[in-house]
C-alpha cells in the first residue's frame, strides 16, 4: 500500500490579474522506504506540491482541490492543530536554502530540540542525547560542541546537515526534500547526497526529492515524476525515464543537460523553443504544445490523457508509442 | 604597433587580490583573507579560457579585477601587451571597452527604471560608436537580433521579460560596446536547464561570430566542457591545474580536479562506482592550510603536502599542474 497517495490535486493562487493554477489535476503516489523524484523547471509546480502536501501555502489566497492521504488520512482535510502533529513529526521537509532555514539567534541543539519537545513527551537529557545522535548520523564531526554552537559558525554543507538532522529527529515516516543542494556546492553536493541515500537504506524513510537537477535524480531517485506547467506529464522507473523517455519535453530536458565527456568539440545543446506557458490562462490542449517538435493540430485542441504507454511507464502524449504491454 | 599573432590578447601575471579583515590598534592589518594569491594565465584572442572552482575559490575576484572593478593587491594585467592594472581612470576607460562583464543574476544586473532601448544604448554612447541617432537606432537593432530578441523588445522594460531573455539582454549590453573580450561570471548558472542550454548555444555562435575571447567563470563544470578550450582549476586562491578541455576532462592530473569532476551527478542510471567524494568542507581562506592548500581534503595526501608548498609545473603540451604526486 502506498504511504502517500495525491489524487487530482489541483493548488490554485488568486492573484490580483486572475487564477494561477500552479498545481492542475496532479496524481501520483509515494510507496514505502522508495525515493520518489518530482522534476520540472521553475513555476512547473513542483515545489508548491511539496507546500500542499504540509499545507504550508497562504490560505488565503490559496484554493487546494482534490486529495492527499497519508497513511489513509486526508491531509487537506485535517484541523491545523492535527497537521501540526504531522508537520516534522510523520512527515518533515528540507529546503533549499541552508543559510536562511535556520534561526540565526538560537543555537543549534536548541534548534533540534525545538522539534523534539513538540512531538515527543521526554526528559532534557534525553532530547540533548538525541539531538548528539542527530548530528551524528549525519556527519557532523563532534556533535557535542557543534550543539552548542550558532548557525553562523557552519558552513552551508553542515547547515544542510543541521536541517536535514532537525529534519529526521522524530523519525518521520516521509521526508521531502525541495532541492535539498542546489545551493551546494558540487564535492558538498555530492557528501549530502550520499548521506541521504545511507539515511534512507538505514531508517527506510520514504523521500520526495525535489530537482531540477536530472542528474541528481539519477544519482538517488528510484521513480521519477516529470512535471510541466502544473501537470504530470511523464512517470516511470529512473532508469526507463533516462534511458527511454517518451514524452517529447523529458527528452528535450534530457538533451539540454550538458554531460561531461560527451561534449566533444562545439556539440550542440539540445534547445527547447520558447517559454513555459502562462499558468494564468486556461490552457485546452497539451500543455507543451507550444514547444513541442511533434505538435500537430490534435495537440492544440485536445490534452492528451496519462496513458500508460509501457510497463510502469505512464506518458500524457498523443504519439507516444505503446510498447511491452499486453495487447 | 599591431600585436604579433602569438601574442595573447590578456595576460594576468603573479595577481594578488588580499583583504585585511581585522587591524590592530595602529591599522596594521592582523587578519588577511588572500582571496586571490598568485595566480598567472594567458587568454589568446578568440580563446575560451573558463575558470572553475567552488563558491570561495577566488574566481569571481579574478574577472571583477581583470575588468577594473576591484583594484589588485599586486600583479600585473596586460591587454594586448600594455598593462592595464595600473593606469588612471581615465585611461582605462579606452580599455574598459575591450572588456565586457555578463554577470550571474539577470534579476539585479539590469536597471528596472530603464527601457531596454537605453540599455543597450548607453555603452554605445559612452564609448561614442555610434555616428548619430539612426547608426544608434541600428545598432541597437542588429544587437537585439543577434542575441535573438524580437525587436519589439527595446521599448519594453526589463521585468517583462524571463530570466533567459533578460540574460539576452545583459549579453547584448556586453557586445554594444564591442569587446575583445567578455568575462561571463556564472552566467548561466540561475538559468533553468532548457534556457541555459539556449543561452550556452547563444554564446558558443557569438564567439565564433565575432571572434571574441572569454573569460567563462563558472562552477559548472559539465557546461564548461561544452563551451571552453582551456580550463584553469582553483582552489583557495591558486590556480591547480591549467589545460586544454580534452586532456583536463580526459585525464585530470590533479587530485582535486578528478574529485571535482567525480562529484559532478550525469544523468545516467546507477550510482557511480568509483566516485572519490571529499571529505570535510572547503578551509577558511582567511587561515589557508600551510604546504598544499588542499592537502586537508586531498584522498592521497602524505607527509610532504603538509608541509611544502607545491609549485605548477608543465605536464604535457599547455598543461600544469600543482601536486607533488607529479614530479
């Protein structure tokens, strides 16, 4: 059974000149100590799936349809102080951005503590042994001085660390991580990466990963989500999506990616035409059809359904071929 | 006197960029942070010559020396064989033409209250090439044209347009004044993977077009691969390792090249075997390790590195190197 399951959900903004649909109709699922990749470009929608998901969006400004089942709960539909009992507890997030996510005025273990007195009913000692643990597992070298220290005192890997021990100090069941080392630095990037991975063969935590990175999903996703202007648009196992994508976006994401050693002399990029469309307007047909090499008439017109054109290979394309499956 | 062909276009030598952090009581500075300490290099005419290293390694310091911005510590800058590091204001204005910036954020490099018009017009002005309105009027067009903006573009301001096109727009604003060379610092990195590939493309042409030579700054090293001729590696403020794109992407003779390229995720499936990842974080340049600056993180470090500071030696054809694994 799936430990997260979206159906349809649709996050939609008001804005002062009309409605940004950020998320439209999104579906997907998220099993059991898997990593799940959700990739796309800036306002395709991936990060504020992560907020609806915690329910960390304005709610003023913001209409959420459809639904989010945790565990078989539905999240959307929970009281705020429930959530705040899943919020770092059952499900944890990390950000972006180490330098910014933590208080700059509060010391480390206090930060770690903070996490653990809301959701756990446990003596000082124990928090502090905990919080010494954290730090840890996820590398910090001398974890009781660093306890003490202030989140100026760390570089931005070890704040990354910092966040991602506040992060799992309760054992939470789902982890998302919204791009967890775009601010990093490569030889960092790649020591979080490898922590997230251990962390998650040791704890089976389920991890959401959040990128725009292709490369860092190959690295440590095992299923892969291609997002595009609001909507899932391809699904499949990491190794299908890199090596056979079928929708013509994800290929034309594949060969912008600029990969070492297969340069060579003056290669070309692959480029994508033209820009993401305007979420603010209803879009009636594919929503890439705009950029789209293969779009004919029929793309203009009509959206193309998720069909699963392969095993575990679903695709939102008219001339996506089927193939390997049962007549 | 005209340059002889051999003769490179810019030529940095011995330069030093040191910050004093802390003084004593009387002003002598107590803490020096040596940002950049010693490093030399040659940019031929036409040449593609990209930098790479981590946030902290100094590269940014060295393309804001080279086009004036900051004043060095020491060191010497020619351009076309006549320094350019030591001369009055004056005076390097009539060189500040030869040497263009595009800088990394497109969101804060462009004047907000400003037509892109008078963008683009106001280097032209400055350095008088135009003959009047109409020669200014077409300059402005050819320049929109090159970088592939439609031309509706020069009465529109900057915040209608996406990040991609405003670093069109900054790209334009760098070949108004017809330069011999342009410094690209990180200019593609805040770009989502299918506009830089645009951009990338949109580089490689002009360069070509124009014969222009760059100065590519640049953590990224798969991009890098795409676009340069020759690389210079940096680690603290040094240069490590100087080559030609092939034999440095094929062959990487210095540690910290080969760990920089290792950590560097492709979006190819399975994790990599042989993978040397980094530990620990990059030392404080204000208190660099004494011998090799990177022996602190150097997998094959010994007794030596500690203590023995390592010079560049040649290796092969163009190619140096500062490990005392290679004597």
């Amino acid at each position: 059974m799936a430990l997260l399951e979206i159906e349809n959900l649709q996050t939609h903004f008001r804005t002062s000149d009309g409605i940004n649909r950020a998320v439209d109709g999104l579906s997907l699922e998220v099993r059991p100590s898997e990593t799940l990749a959700i990739v796309g470009e800036s306002g395709c929608g991936k990060s504020v799936t992560s907020m609806s998901i915690l329910r960390l969006l304005p709610e003023n400004i913001t209409k959420t349809a459809g639904s989010i089942r945790f565990h078989g709960r539905d999240l959307l539909k929970l009281t705020e102080s429930e959530m705040r009992g899943i919020r770092g507890n059952e499900i944890s997030m990390i950000f972006q951005e180490p330098m910014t996510s933590l208080n700059p005025v509060l010391t480390i273990g206090r930060q770690i503590r903070e996490t653990i007195a809301l959701h756990r009913t446990v003596s000082r000692a124990e928090m502090d042994g905990r919080a010494k643990d954290m730090l840890a597992l996820v590398g910090i070298p001398d974890p009781a001085r660093r306890l003490q220290e202030y989140p100026h005192q760390l570089s931005g890997g070890m704040r990354q660390r910092v966040m991602i021990a506040i992060a799992l100090a309760c054992d939470p069941k789902l982890l998302i991580a919204d791009e967890p080392t775009t601010a990093l630095d490569v030889t960092i990037q790649a020591q979080v990466l490898e922590l997230l991975a251990d962390i998650q063969a040791k704890s089976k935590t389920s991890i959401i990963l959040i990128t725009h990175d292709l490369g860092v999903v190959a690295e440590i996703a095992h299923r892969v989500v291609v997002m595009y202007a609001g909507r899932k648009v391809e699904e499949a196992s990491v190794e299908d999506l890199l090596t056979r994508p079928r929708h013509p976006y994800t290929v034309g994401l594949l060969g912008a990616v600029p990969k070492i050693g297969v340069g060579g002399d003056k290669m070309r990029l692959v480029e994508i035409p033209g820009l993401v469309p305007n979420l603010k307007q209803r879009i009636a047909g594919c929503v890439f059809a705009n950029r789209c090499p293969k779009a004919r008439d029929l793309c203009l017109e009509f959206a193309p359904a998720l069909e699963q054109k392969a095993p575990a290979h679903v695709v939102a394309c008219h001339f996506a071929e089927k193939e390997g499956l049962a007549a | 006197m005209s340059p002889l062909p051999s003769q490179p276009l810019l030529s940095v030598k011995n330069l030093k960029k040191h910050y004093a952090t802390k003084f004593s009581l009387f002003g002598r500075a107590t803490r020096v942070v040596k940002a950049v300490d010693g490093i030399s290099f040659d940019i031929l005419k036409g040449e593609t010559l990209s930098l790479v290293g981590e946030s902290g390694c100094g590269k940014s310091t060295v393309g804001k020396t080279i086009i004036g911005l900051l004043q060095p510590t020491s060191g010497e800058i020619e351009l076309g064989g006549a320094r350019i590091d030591n001369l009055s204001p004056d005076a390097f204005r009539a060189q500040r033409k030869r040497i263009q910036i595009v800088f990394q954020d497109p969101f804060s490099s462009l004047d907000p209250r400003m037509r892109v018009r008078d963008i683009l017009a106001e280097p032209i002005h400055n350095f008088g090439l135009a003959r009047n309105a109409a020669d200014l009027k077409s300059r402005v067009d050819d320049l929109l044209d090159v970088v592939r903006l439609p031309k509706d573009a020069a009465s529109r301001f900057p915040h209608e347009f996406s990040g991609g096109q405003r670093q069109r727009i900054g790209i334009a604003r760098a070949l108004a004044a017809e330069p011999d060379l342009i410094v690209c610092d990180e200019a593609v990195s805040a770009l989502d993977v299918s506009v830089k590939a645009q951009v990338v493309n949109l580089l490689q042409d002009l360069k070509d077009r124009f014969g222009l030579a760059l100065l590519f700054i640049s953590h990224d090293l798969a991009i890098v691969d795409h676009i340069t001729d020759r690389v210079a590696v940096m680690y603290l403020g040094k240069i490590v390792e100087v080559a030609p794109r092939g034999p440095l992407f094929e062959n990487p003779l210095h540690p910290y090249t080969q760990a920089l390229l290792s950590a560097v995720p492709t979006p190819t499936p399975g994790r990599k075997t042989s993978r040397t990842v980094l530990r620990g974080d990059l030392p404080s340049p204000a208190n660099p390790p004494p011998g090799c600056n990177f022996h602190t993180r150097c997998p094959l470090a010994f007794d030596r590195c500690s203590r023995e500071t390592p010079v560049l030696r040649s290796t092969g054809p163009d190619q140096m190197a500062a490990c005392h694994l290679i004597d």
